[in-house]
C-alpha cells in the first residue's frame, strides 16, 4: 500500500501530470465533433473542465490559486449541468462559488513556509455534523428540483440529491482545510461520471473520471502533509 501511494504521489507531483489531464479532456470534447455539430452544453462543459481540472489539481497540491481556477470552473459548471437537467449536481456549482471566496480567505492564512495550506484532521463530533448537512442537503435537492418541476428519471433524481448532499459537504470540509474532504470527493466523482454517461455526456464523464484519480492523489497527498505537521 505504501509503494501504491508512493505511485500516485509521483504521478501527481509529475510536471506532465496537468498537460495530460487537459489532453484527455480535449479529446473528450473533440470526440463530440464540435467543428461540425456546435452544441452550446459541450463547449461549455469543455471550458468548465478545463478550468475545473486545474482547480482540483491546485487544490490537491494545497496551493490557494486553485480557489480563484475554482470560481471560473463553478459558472461553466453550472451553465452545463442546468442545460441538461442535472439540478442536482448543477446546484452544488453555486454553492461552491461562495466557499470559495471563504477558501481563498482561509487557505491564505493558513500557510506554512512553502505557501501550501495546512491540512486538519477532523474530528467525530465533526463527522457527525457533516453526515447530519449531507441528508438535509439530499432532502433538499428533492424539493427543489420537484419545485422547478424538472423531468428527471428515478436514477436521475437520487444520484442528482447524493452528487448536491456530498458536494456540499466535500466543499466545505475542503475550504475549512479537513483532509477528509478526499474521501467524499471519491463517492461523489464516482456518481457523477455514471450520471453522465447515463445523460450522454462524454466531456463531463471524461473529466470527473480525472478529478475521481484527483481525488485518490489529495487524499495520498494531504496525508502526507498531516504526518509532517
């Protein structure tokens, strides 16, 4: 176990590791054929993960630029998912536009000497608390997207409230600088690569299949930083 994360750090860590991310997300959206065919939800799913992709990668590494990457990411991200009628995992975009203003505040006085935020590690009362949002933030989903009145199958609609309710939790647990937010990152990028492939969406599909190895690679990552401290 030691030697796989040891693997997934190097690839992490490796300079070619963001070029290749972007390169697999090109191909994705190339895939779709936009040069014959332009549709408005690929291309801007393309900007959202081109954007997004240098976000988590950021994010991962513990610097704060991947805060303001985050913001633009968020509105592309947003726009995309409401197109196709995935209110559930468009929402948490909004969400996630506001955290991270707070994150960009947090993370800039949390630093240690090479600029990377400190990690924290979290505590029972604290997981308890964040199960206690993630089932609120489900019920909510529901509501509102029964309140939109949006047509959305059964599997549409339950992934739809787990991908709000675990988004919500992640990207709090992630600005407040709690290691544990990976974990949840994990279940969440596994839900939303199977709801798009589902809604016929290969560019977001493509893109959260990188952001779920992301994921693996902060969880490594941040681990690390914590048995430093």
């Amino acid at each position: 176990m030691n030697k796989l994360n040891q693997l997934i750090i190097f690839i992490g860590r490796n300079k070619f590791y963001p070029l290749f991310c972007i390169i697999c997300v090109t191909l994705a959206f190339l895939y779709t054929d936009p040069f014959s065919q332009f549709n408005l939800r690929y291309t801007i799913s393309y900007i959202g993960a081109f954007c997004g992709l240098i976000c988590v990668i950021l994010l991962a590494k513990r610097k704060n630029m991947g805060n303001v990457m985050g913001m633009l990411a968020n509105v592309a991200e947003c726009f995309a998912n409401f197109l196709n009628g995935n209110i559930g995992a468009g929402l948490p975009s909004i969400c996630y536009f506001g955290t991270h203003i707070y994150g960009l505040i947090n993370w800039q006085k949390n630093q240690d000497n090479n600029k990377n935020v400190k990690s924290r590690t979290l505590s029972e009362s604290n997981f308890l608390c964040a199960i206690i949002i993630l089932i609120a933030a489900v019920f909510l989903n529901i509501y509102i997207t029964e309140s939109l009145e949006v047509n959305n199958s059964s599997y549409q609609l339950i992934t739809n409230c787990f991908i709000f309710g675990l988004g919500i939790v992640a990207q709090l647990l992630l600005m407040m600088r709690y290691s544990f937010n990976w974990y949840f990152w994990v279940i969440l990028n596994v839900l939303v690569i199977s709801l798009n492939i589902y809604t016929d969406n290969i560019v977001i599909a493509a893109q959260y299949l990188i952001y779920l190895f992301n994921a693996i690679y902060g969880i490594c990552e941040w681990r690390n930083s914590e048995q430093k401290q």
